[in-house]
C-alpha cells in the first residue's frame, strides 16, 4: 500500500517543520511517510528536541535537511509551516499539493524571555499548536485532495 508522502517546509528546517515531522511519524506511523526540509538549514534546534522528548516524541536522530536534499522524492503533499517558506516555496513537479499552516517563530518568540523556563514555554506552546494541527490532518488532506 502505498503511503501519502508529506513534507513540511520551512525556512531553516531547524525547528517548526522538525516537530511537525516528530508529531507526524508520532501520530500516524502506518498511515502517512513524513519528511522536513528548509529553504536553507539552520541546524537542530536543540530546545525544540527537549520540549518534543517533554511530549514523548524523539526528534534528536533528526537533522537540518536542505529541500535540495529530497529531491528524489515525489511527495503527494507539501506544507510550509511559515511565511518565508511560503512565499519562497518552489514549483513541485507532479500532484503535490501545497498548503500553508502558519505557526509562530520559537526563537522569536524565547527571544523576550526572561529565563530559560520561559524560553521553553514559547517552544511548548508552538510543539502544541502543531500537535493540535496535526490531529486534523487526515480532514485537512481530504479537504485539499489530490
């Protein structure tokens, strides 16, 4: 059978787009074959790791990926998880779908953070918003189908 191959996009594939690939090899491992990539790579973010480990997900064998790096894949689905990707997405090839959920900047947002913990409430709240978007995923692929 095959599996609906879906990537998600990002500027840095550092962060956003890391999680979404966590929570989606997570949530639905028999159903759907995840990937993240980045326009550009900026790294693992290693605050990400700890938050998605707090949830019971293990994203620390991931690494910052260029899209270049995928290119062999044919992916029925593509979803940019920030602007910047968005608006930088190149033309796939084939029936990839593309859409867009927008989730707000970790880093940018720990940046007003006084203290660590706080840090880590701002990488909390993005793990789970994307979580809770990925809990509709199967709907928002039936909505937007090939």
């Amino acid at each position: 059978m095959h599996k609906i191959k879906i990537l998600f996009l990002c500027t840095g594939n550092s962060c956003r787009s890391q999680m979404a690939e966590g929570w989606g090899r997570h949530l639905y491992p028999e159903r759907y074959e995840f990937f993240s990539a980045g326009i550009e790579t900026h790294g693992l973010n290693p605050l990400a790791v700890r938050v998605m480990a707090e949830a019971g997900v293990d994203i620390s064998s991931h690494h910052s990926k260029l899209l270049s790096e995928l290119a062999s894949i044919t992916f029925d689905y593509v979803i940019t998880v920030c602007d910047h990707a968005n608006e930088q997405c190149p033309f796939f090839a084939g029936k990839a779908v593309k859409l867009h959920r927008e989730f707000p900047d970790p880093p940018r947002l720990a940046r007003t953070a006084t203290n660590e913990e706080e840090a880590l409430d701002h990488y909390r709240a993005v793990r789970d918003a994307i979580r809770d978007y990925l809990t509709t995923l199967p709907d928002d692929l039936a909505a937007n189908h090939l």
